[in-house]
C-alpha cells in the first residue's frame, strides 16, 4: 500500500501546480519497516508521518508561515479505489513582544515605571510589531482592563497610548501591564511595568520637653531638646528645624522603619519669646514634597532694664532748677510688678515735696540742684528675678558756691602784725570757676584786691595777706563765676589779731571710781581764734604722752587705765596759732579692789567725809575769804585785754596758783586718795560725825567764777584762789558753808 499526502505551497507554487512533499510506502514491506519520505525543500526533517496512535497524521514541528495552505491527503490501496483528503492549513504568527516608551519616546527597559511625584500624569505608549491575524493591543492596571483601544502606525506597527492623570499615593506601586493577542492558541505577548512614586510624608509632630514650666514655658539660657517624629515618606523624610527663618544645626536624627524621628537641642534666648519653632519633613528627592507643624515658644526671663535720660534732654545742658525726667525701658516675661529707682545705690521714692515723681516707668525731678547729681538706676522685678539696670551719671551745672564749714558764713582769720598768711577760697562749682574776685572792707572802705595779688587754679584761690596796721584788720570776701553764673553770696574771712591760746585754768579731778576719772577745767583766753583742748597722760617719768584726749570744751573723762601706776596729767588749749603752755594736775593712782582694807571708803564716801570735815563756820570762812581776796587784789596790778593788734603771751605771774589762806585742820576718819572736785554737781553728803586732828593738817579753800569746789589732795589741803575781781563769789561760799553746818570748833 502506498500513501502520499500532496499539499500546496500557495506562497512558493502556483495554484494548480500540485507538490508531493511526503510519502509513507509499505508496499510489500512490513508497517513497522514502511519507507518514509519528505521533501527536503519543503519540510524536511520537520515533517514526519505517524500511524500510531491511530489515527495517522502528518506531524509538522516549527510550523512556519510559509507552511500556510490546502493540503490533500491521498491513499492508495491494492484492491480498492484511491481516497484523498483536502485540509486547509491557515498559520497565525503572534505578534512580537511589546515595546513600552515614556512621553518623550524613550523605551523603558526595566520594569519599573518612575518614579514620579503625586500629582503627575503618566503617558505610556505600547508598541507592537508584527502579528498575523492583526493583534490587539491593550493596557491593564493591576490586571483590569483600561484601555483596549489602539491604531496602527506606519507598516505593520500597532501602538496603544495611555494616559493616567494626577497619580496618587494609592497608584505606588501598581502594575502596569500591555498585552498584544491575535489568537487563542499562544498566550497572549505582554510586558509589565512597577510604578515607583515618590510619597511626601504623611505625618509630623513635635514632642514638646517633659521640662517645660507650668503653662507650657520655657526659661531662658537653658538647653533644651525637643523631638520630631515625620511617618509616611518614600523614601524617609529628612527632618529640617527652623527658629523663625532661621535653621537650627544642633540636630540628630534615627530613622525607624517608616517613621523618622529628629532630635534638636537648643537654648532659648529672651529674643526667642514669640518665635515660632518649625520642623519640616521633607521627601529627601523632591523639595516640594513636604509637610511640616510649628510650636510658638513662651520662653520667660528676668526683666531687661536700659535707663536712659529723657529723649529731649541733652545731658551736657542740664543747670540748677532745671526740670529733668529720666526713662526706664523694661523687657520681661512675664510682666514688671515692681519697678524701683535708685540715687547713689540709695532707694529714691516718690516725694512730691521734694519734686521726685514716678509715672509709669520714667522718673521725673523737678528744679533739680546740685545735690541731684550721681549715679542714678532702676530695678524691675518679675517671677523671673530682679535686674539693676545700666547707671546713668548725671551732672547737674551750678553756679559757685562758698565751700566753708563754718555754720555762719564766716571764716575767722588770726595774724599778728606783720605775720603773712595764705587765705584759701575754695568754691563749688560745675563746670570749675573761671574767674575769682578778692574784696577787702573795714569800717572806712571797700577795696578790691589786684589780680597779681592772689592766683586760682579752678575750685580754689589763694591770697598772701599781712596786716600791718589797725586797719588791716577787717574782712576779705572772695567771689567766683563759671559759665552758668556769678556766686551769689560770697566766701567771708574775717581777720583778727591772734596769738597762742592761754592755757586752761582751775583743772580739778572728781568722779573717780575704780578704773575712771573725770577732768574739767576753766578755758583761758582763746588767742582770738577758736580752741580746742588736749589732756595728756603721762606714765612716770615718760616724756611722751601715752595718752591725748582732744575735746571742743576743757572737760574729759579717763578709763581703762593700769592699777597701781601713777599717772601724770596736763591740759592744754590749742589754736591755729600753736600750744598754751600745759596746766599740770595732781597725780592719779587707781588703786585695785581687791587690795583695798575694810577700812578703806569709796571715793564718793570719802569726798563727803573730807567736805563735812574741813568745812570751817560760815562767819569765819567769809572773813578769810574776804581777806584773801583783798590781799590778792593789793598785790595784783589791773589787767587789761590785750590788743586785738597783738597778744602778749601769758606771764608766770597769770598762771601762778592764787593766796594760800593757812588755817586750824580738820581730819576724817578715812582721807580719800585723790582729789575730788565737780563744778555744777552737788556735792555729797557729809559724814555724821566729823572729827578734829592735830597740827600737821592744813586747808586751803578756792574760790571760781561759777560755784565754789571743794578739791582734796593726798595731804587733804585745799586753796583758796582770788584770779580777779570777778573770780570771787562770796555769796556762794557763804552759801555752801552754811549749808554744810561745819561747827567752828573745827575752823
């Protein structure tokens, strides 16, 4: 039996040109032995005939285009008829695989799509070559079907266009595929694409520090750090910190799956108060994507005070009587509740009649004057703290001025004739006087003093001046002016004859305890100048003084001195002109308590009992005295004042102790140690019982301007002294020896 199987190749043959390409002979041969035959130059080794499993067909392998055509089938048989068979063979060619190019015609070999921003539109273009029948091409999203319709380009292209407008955060990642089919027999060609976006972040928040004060504040010149944590961005956000417009560095950063967390520290100042503090995510690829959250700050502080002077004032033009006014500024969160000034570190509070006003936060002073000049400050005072502000130093412009510590007005000036002295006039004044003016004036005339007389240097000028004559005495007057105005009441020095001081007269002791004695003396004539009064207390035989006790007025008090030393005492009177020659003093010794007999008496007892004692009968202690005085008045020449020209010093003579009147003794019981005697004091009480001694005892009595003193020495005398006509009191001391009631069996 003989099969063949003719076919038609219709792109190589004519149509009825018949081609037999293969052949299956068993002709007198076993089936499994059939000779097999193919037309190398239409199949080939690509043909072969199969007869098992039955039934028997044609297998052709890598079918190819040309392979289209009617094919027929003719069988052979030895007894029977041929039968034939036709088959139309049709070939589908699959198109080639899709090509994908952007909007600007480039072809996207990868498979991913972008990345692109949210808010893009995506164009997309699918191109296919080839393909019979004709392929469809189509586009699906996440495997759904968007756009199946296409066109054909030039020759046997086919391209499909998509547009995907404004992509959002719900497109990342979506796949889009573009399919070419033109038959159900191959599945269909296809590419896909991943597209890959660029996502801003979706949140951003700022943790506030756990530190914060009450109310969410923050203090001043403390660090603090404050976190940032942004979610959402692909790829992470990068996290930016802004202090108003500017950007802070102190910053570190940790990124944790999709969460970026951003940690600033920083230091809030007082100009921070009010500022916005800004943290921005920020898709590290594309700066407009971003998100960011803002947190005003409330940073509190101490106050910040400037003092300035008032804004119209010029400070260098400012005079006595002059209205000033001073501004504080203040910054402070939160508010001012005090605000203070200061003058000189001293509070200066709001005194209407001395013209200093507080208003709001400026200081006014009205007519100011020269004492208004100093430091001057203001404090304010929050729940932060107090601030001093900066000092401002004011000067206030006056006229001259005399600078003269005397209560009147008056200098007194003392030169003898022909003695030269240097007068001072010395002024206060803002800006320095300019110019000094001398005057000289005594009861005739008012003579001005030439200008090569006297020199100046500012605040002082100094005058020679040697009086000569009577009428040189009298007074000078110096007057100043500066650039605000002539001194209005000049500097007066009054020039008198001056010598040395006589020295103090009818020094007495009294008082004396234990560890303390007090000194009181007569001051003598002051020389014409004022005085004033040196004790010295000599130890032994020291020539130096250990002790000099100065006083305004001839009375002083001494304590703390050694027990059991004697001690010397002088006073003296001293003036500008020199030292009176020294008034000396009985001798004092403190004796120690605890060394004293039973018999011994307090100094006060003691005093008393020596009074009551040697207190002689009233009749017979005026008639002494009386005679006394008589007698030193026959043997005194009269005295007159000296000259106010020239003093002559005092001669032996005035200082020389006054007539002794001796008479009978009187004794207590005790004699005290020292001599007691206290002018302007009563006198203490007399012991009861006074007793009379024997010879060897003597008193003496003294008799003073003021009251009588009773002074009693180490030998219990007592002295009598007639000075001068004035000196002597009669009526006291009768007076005192009546009082006493002293029997005359003692005088």
């Amino acid at each position: 039996m003989k099969r063949t199987l003719h076919g038609l190749n219709l792109t190589n043959l004519p149509l009825t040109t018949r081609l037999e390409f293969e052949s299956f002979d068993v002709r007198g041969k076993h089936l499994s032995e059939a000779r097999h035959w193919s037309a190398p130059e239409v199949f080939g080794p690509r043909a072969h005939f199969s007869t098992s499993p039955p039934p028997a067909s044609l297998l052709v392998r890598d079918v190819k285009r040309r392979d289209e055509g009617v094919y027929r089938c003719r069988i052979d048989f030895r007894n029977t008829q041929t039968t034939s068979f036709r088959y139309n063979l049709t070939v589908v060619v699959p198109p080639e695989k899709p090509v994908v190019v952007d909007r600007w015609g480039r072809v996207i070999n990868s498979t991913t799509l972008g990345p692109h921003e949210e808010g893009d539109d995506v164009l997309l273009t699918c191109r296919v070559l080839g393909g019979r029948p004709e392929p469809s091409v189509r586009w699906l999203v996440n495997g759904v079907l968007v756009d199946e319709e296409y066109e054909h380009n030039t020759g046997d292209v086919i391209e499909n266009r998509l547009m995907w407008p404004a992509i959002r955060r719900a497109d990342y990642a979506a796949v889009f595929t573009c399919q070419a089919a033109n038959s159900h027999l191959v599945p269909p060609k296809e590419v896909s694409l991943v597209l890959d976006m660029f996502l801003r972040p979706l949140t951003v928040e700022i943790k506030k520090p756990a530190e914060m004060g009450d109310g969410g504040v923050l203090t001043a010149e403390r660090r603090y750090e404050v976190a940032c944590e942004s979610a959402g961005s692909r790829p992470p956000a990068v996290i930016t910190w802004f202090k108003g417009k500017r950007q802070l560095k102190r910053i570190t950063e940790e990124l944790r799956d999709n969460l970026t967390i951003s940690v600033m520290s920083f230091v809030p100042t007082l100009d921070d108060d009010g500022k916005p503090i800004t943290c921005r995510a920020e898709n590290p690829n594309v700066t407009t994507l971003f998100l960011e959250t803002t947190w005003t700050i409330n940073v509190v502080y101490p106050p910040v005070v400037k003092l300035r002077l008032g804004s119209s004032l010029a400070a260098g033009d400012i005079k006595e009587g002059d209205d000033v006014y001073f501004e504080c500024h203040v910054r402070a969160n939160p508010i001012v509740r005090k605000l203070s000034w200061l003058h000189d570190d001293r509070p200066l509070v709001h005194n209407a009649t001395a013209r200093v006003f507080h208003s709001n936060q400026s200081l006014v002073l009205q007519k100011v004057t020269r004492y208004s000049s100093g430091r001057y400050a203001c404090s304010a005072l929050n729940a932060e703290g107090e601030t001093v502000s900066n000092e401002l130093h004011f000067r206030v412009k006056y006229a001259p001025s005399c600078r003269s510590g005397s209560t009147t007005g008056v200098s007194v000036v003392g030169a003898a004739r022909g003695e030269s002295v240097v007068i001072v006039c010395e002024v206060d004044a803002d800006p320095p006087a300019a110019v000094f003016k001398w005057k000289f004036n005594n009861s005739g005339e008012t003579i001005d003093v030439a200008a090569d007389r006297y020199t100046s240097n500012g605040s002082a000028s100094s005058l020679k001046y040697t009086p000569v004559a009577d009428l040189d005495y009298g007074t000078l007057s110096c007057s100043a002016s500066n650039e605000v105005g002539n001194q209005l009441t000049p500097c007066v020095f009054q020039m008198v004859a001056a010598g040395k001081p006589h020295p103090p007269r009818n020094c007495t002791l009294w008082n004396q305890t234990s560890d303390s004695v007090e000194v009181s003396c007569v001051a003598g004539f002051d020389g014409g100048l004022p005085q004033h009064f040196l004790l010295e207390v000599y130890s032994g035989d020291e020539i130096k003084p250990r002790i000099n006790l100065t006083s305004d007025e001839p009375v002083w008090t001494v304590r703390g001195l050694e027990w059991d030393v004697r001690f010397r005492l002088a006073a003296v009177a001293v003036n500008n002109k020199g030292r009176s020659p020294p008034t000396p003093l009985e001798d004092v010794l403190f004796r120690d308590p605890e060394k004293r007999t039973a018999s011994e008496t307090t100094l006060g007892a003691g005093a008393a009992g020596a009074a009551g004692a040697t207190v002689i009968g009233a009749g017979a202690a005026l008639a002494l005295a009386v005679t006394a005085w008589r007698a030193a008045r026959r043997r005194r020449a009269p005295r007159k004042s000296p000259p106010s020209a020239q003093l002559d010093k005092p001669t032996d003579h005035d200082d020389a102790e006054p007539d002794l009147i001796p008479n009978n003794y009187c004794e207590t019981s005790s004699a005290p140690c020292l001599a007691v005697s206290s002018p302007n004091r009563t006198a203490p009480a007399p012991l009861p019982t006074p007793a009379c001694n024997g010879p060897g005892a003597s008193w003496t009595w003294s008799a003073r301007a003021t009251t009588p003193s009773v002074s009693l020495g180490r030998s219990a005398s007592a002295s009598l002294r007639a000075t001068n006509t004035q000196d002597l009191n009669v009526d006291a001391i009768k007076e005192k020896l009546l009082d006493n009631r002293i029997p005359e069996s003692c005088v």
